[in-house]
C-alpha cells in the first residue's frame, strides 16, 4: 500500500541480527526467495478479502519488486504499478469522508466506510509467517554448517 508506515515481525530483526553476527550474508536473495514463499499466504488472504467489483485491484495485489536488491532481507507486499487505481486500495483500507467541495458546497461522493484487505491480511498470517521463516532461517544455518562440515543441531 501506499502507507508509509511499515509492519515489522517481532524476533525477525533479532534472528537476522545473530545471523549476521555469524558471518552470514542475511542481505542475500536465497533469503529474500525464502521470506517471499513464507509470505505467499498474506498475499492470497489480501486478494480474498479485497473489493472485488471489477477484479483489477484484487489481481494487482502482490510483490512489490522494483526495490527488491536494496531490500533482500524484507519484502513489500501492495498493489503493483500495472494497477491504474492504485490509490483506491488506501481509500478501501481506511474508508474516506464524505467530499464537499468548498467553493460550491456540492457533495462529490464518499468511498465509504473502511473495508480493510491487507491489515487484516496481515494480522490473520503474521504468526504463521513468522514460524515459516524461522524454519526457513534455521534450514539456511544448516546447509551453511553442511557445507563448512559443521555439526548443527
């Protein structure tokens, strides 16, 4: 979305931190890949609960890539840029107020109240997420230990 504010996963930053304590380049696209199939499902439960009058804004929801080398050890997850609206998606996850314009007093309309996709997309996934990278990051220190023949675990 276009929100500036950013959700981050407790234990996550904590778990990257100790990796790259240890010499692991946690910045690498294995990972980047790993969190990504991890975060799959907060996509696929955005796109159920998105409006879907025309189909466009629910289909534009996905990875968003254009950033992803100067991001390898997080993704971002909103409409993409082939999404003509994509301002819409902030109007149906906050609601809007109704709009009178100030110089005529005319209504020009109101979105309506909040119907929120991706929040509760996010809520509804966030522990599952959290667990599947974690998997993910210990499967990553194992073949890591594998291959220096280190024993692990």
């Amino acid at each position: 979305m276009a929100n500036k504010r950013e959700t981050k996963m407790d234990g996550l930053a904590e778990i990257l931190s100790a990796l790259e304590k240890m010499g692991v380049d946690v910045k690498s696209e294995k990972l980047q890949n790993m969190i990504k199939k991890e975060s799959q499902c907060i996509i696929d439960t955005a796109k159920s609960l998105a409006p879907a009058d025309t189909g466009n804004m629910r289909n534009s929801i996905g990875f968003i890539t254009k950033m992803d080398k100067d991001n390898r050890e997080r993704v971002l997850i909103g409409l993409n840029g082939n999404y003509y609206n994509h301002y819409l998606g902030v109007m149906f996850e906050y609601g809007t107020v109704a709009r009178i314009q100030e110089s005529t007093g005319r209504y020009t309309g109101q979105l309506g109240t909040q119907r929120a996709f991706m929040r509760p997309a996010m809520d509804q996934n966030r522990n599952r997420v959290i667990e599947g990278i974690k998997k993910g990051v210990d499967q990553i220190i194992a073949d890591l230990a594998k291959k220096n023949n280190l024993i692990y675990k």
